[in-house]
C-alpha cells in the first residue's frame, strides 16, 4: 500500500514509524506543511521538536509538497492534524476516491456566540459530512502514547468506520508486530470515547495533583464512564463501544498515565498554575482544554447530565478554583448508580 500520513506531530510521526513496520512492505509518507522542519527531520532521520528520542525508518519517505498532490497517489490518507485543522484538510482532499481516516480526538470548537445562538460543536465525522460528503471516511483510536508506538511496544487500536473498506485498509496498513489493530462499525461511538476521554483526564490529573487518593481516582474514572456513555447513547452510538479500547481503554491509559497532556494539565492546575502556564508548558496541543466547553454544549443540548465535564469546564473558565471544584462534585444529593 503507498500511505500518506498528514502531519508530523508526534502522533502522526510514531504511526508512520508503526506502518513502516508492518509486515507488508508499504510505502510510507509522512508530509508536514513546514517545509523547514520536514527538511531538518530528513537530514537527522528525527523528528526532534515532537519526538526526538525516536529514529526515523530508512524506508520512510517525508514531504511537504502539496498534500492533494501527493494524496491522490496514495492508497490511504491518515490525518494527524489537531482537530482544530480537520475541517480544512478534510476539504481539501474532498474529492480522492482513497479511504480517508483521522487520528484527532474531541469535538470542533465553536464560539461562545455561536453556542448561544444553539450551534454545536460537530464530530469529526459531522465534520466531513459537511465539507467532504464523498469521501470514504474513518478514525483510528483507542489507549496509545505516541512515543510508546514509536518504541514498538505493543498497543491495540480500534479502526472504525460506516464503511467495510475503509476498516479493512486500516487494518491492512497498520497490524503487525506491535500495533494490534480491531475492527469497528460504532464511528460515533469510537469518536465519542476519544473526544469525552480527554476531560475526564483533566479530572483526574486534579484529583491526583490534590492527593484525594486512589478512591477518588477510581470513583472519578468509573463516573466518568458513565458519562461518556450517556453522551454517546444520545448521539446514536452503542452502549458495548465504551467498555472497549475507545472508551474504557483510552480512558485509564489517559488518566492515569504520565504521559498524558491532559492529565498533566490537571497535575499543573492542581499545583497553582493559570491555565495558560499549564498549556504554555506542555508544548503540545492538549485536546481536552480547547474540547471541554464544546462537550458541555453539545450535552447541554441533548439533556445529557455530565458533572464531571461541567466542573472541568468551570475550572478551565476560572469560576471554580480546584478545591471549589472537588467540593461542587462531593456535595451533589444522591441518586441511584445506573441514572
């Protein structure tokens, strides 16, 4: 297969790292839109700002000529932009006849305004209903730190997709060694679980960081679930989606491990950092601080009950300091668990 993998970030570049790896022998391109940086990674065979303790494969082309070009040579697009940049480079690419899948998690951000006028932020399958209703779509997700795929320890996936061809080429592209890669027809339900997944990490890094203890830790990933899970059932996705890789599985890996920028977010928060020293420290886009307020919205809309995301999001805002905010969850009345 000749596999295209937008943007080398770090997860674009570990994927492309775990496809050239497979035991068919695929053509592998990874493209990034920063001609000087595409340069510097093919001269250090690293891709130093995103993952520069990986070696990048002899066998791994890289590139930064236009990317439709170079897509409608290809057999399969994987994009690895951040979500914010999925609606543009979905549309141009709108008219390859190539399966086309995207590795972002979270719901497009949408203005304050905007959300007051009853828009929502969309999905990325949403996204490309709009902007690309031809194309042959998918997503790729579940528990998986980008420098752990580069280091070819073993991690599942789950490819999912409405389409049968476009699961099987993921599945084609990327099952080898060390990525075991499951197939799903539950794209909404995938998309939810990484999206809702990332605030939930946010949670429990602060409950972490405020050394509430291994209870609370458990207590706050189970109810977490649970929202998730509502979330998804409103949107139209199936209940056993988020006891599986996307869902339960990329929950804890995300909240409980250090390699998480969302949880580490959480971590800084607790520790007094402004939310803008937390994400200014990290150096890469964690998904959950610009997907928080747009997950509330959408819910807020379906009349979906997620206490765990709303304290999120007063914390982001600053209208809850951490303690404020563990006290505003402790002090809710009781109900019963399954509500």
């Amino acid at each position: 297969m000749k596999i295209v993998v937008a943007g080398a970030g770090a997860w674009g570049t570990a994927l492309a790292i775990g496809a050239c790896a497979a035991p068919a022998a695929h053509q592998v391109t990874l493209w990034g839109r920063d001609a000087a940086q595409v340069a510097a990674m093919q001269a250090s065979r690293r891709n130093q700002r995103y993952l520069p303790l990986a070696q990048l494969p002899e066998s791994l082309s890289l590139s930064a000529a236009p990317l439709t070009a170079l897509a409608a040579g290809s057999d399969l697009v994987i994009i690895a932009t951040p979500m914010a940049a999925l609606r543009a480079t979905l549309a141009s690419l709108s008219e390859l006849t190539v399966p086309v899948a995207w590795l972002c998690k979270g719901f497009e951000r949408v203005a304050d305004a905007d959300a007051g006028q009853g828009l929502h932020g969309l999905l990325a399958h949403e996204i490309a209903e709009q902007v690309a209703p031809r194309l042959a779509v998918g997503t790729l997700s579940g528990p998986s730190f980008a420098r752990e795929v580069a280091e070819a320890k073993p991690t599942a996936l789950v490819a999912a997709s409405h389409q049968a061809a476009v699961r099987h080429a993921l599945v084609e592209a990327l099952h080898g060694p060390s990525l075991r890669v499951y197939a799903n027809d539950d794209l909404i339900g995938v998309e939810v679980g990484g999206a809702v997944k990332n605030v939930l990490a946010i949670a429990t890094g602060l409950c972490d960081g405020l050394d509430l203890g291994l209870n609370a830790r458990a207590a706050l990933i189970t109810r977490g679930l649970a929202e998730m899970t509502r979330l998804g059932l409103a949107l139209g996705a199936r209940a056993d989606t988020f006891m599986g890789l996307s869902g339960l599985g990329d929950l804890v890996l995300t909240a409980t491990g250090d390699l998480s920028r969302n949880r580490q977010v959480g971590l800084l928060l607790a520790a007094g950092h402004s939310l803008q020293q937390a994400v200014d420290s990290l150096g890469h886009v964690a998904e959950g601080v610009y997907s928080a307020r747009t997950v509330v919205q959408r819910a807020r809309l379906l009349g979906v009950e997620m206490p765990i995301s709303e304290a999120v999001v007063a914390l982001l805002d600053g209208r809850l300091q951490p303690a404020e905010a563990v006290a505003a969850l402790m002090g809710r009345g009781p109900k019963g668990e399954m509500v």
